[in-house]
C-alpha cells in the first residue's frame, strides 16, 4: 500500500506542514527547536513535520526538511 505525501502551505500564517502518513493518526506533537514541530503517531512514529514562520525563501525545502528530520529521526 502506498502512501501519499501531503504538503501544505499556509500563506497567512507562513508555514508549512509535510505529513508522511494520515494526519488523522496523530498522537502527539512536539518542538523540537528552531520553530518546527514534529508529528507522532501513537508508537512514536514521526508522520509529519510543520515549520513555523516562511521558510520558502530558503534554497530549497527539502534541504531543509532532511536537515532537521535527520537529526530527530
């Protein structure tokens, strides 16, 4: 069974969210610095990542993401 990766962007709000499963399952949140907040499912399990404030204008987001997500993955 695959899996669809959702991203949002909250332009008003200046996020964006990247889930990797249903958000539906989502368990628990937690900062884990520098305005990101990671999503877990009830075993633990990171299934989405929001980075708060407009990261757009950075070179490119899934740097980004694979920079933050490998150090708390």
């Amino acid at each position: 069974m695959s899996k669809k990766l959702r991203i949002y962007y909250d332009e008003k709000g200046e996020t964006v969210s990247v889930w990797f499963d249903d958000p539906k399952k989502e368990a628990i949140s937690e900062e884990i610095g520098d305005g990101t907040i990671v999503s877990k499912d009830k075993e633990g399990k990171i299934i989405g990542v929001e980075k708060l404030k407009d990261i757009t204008k950075r070179s490119s987001l899934e740097d980004y993401f694979v920079k933050e997500l490998g150090e708390h993955a």
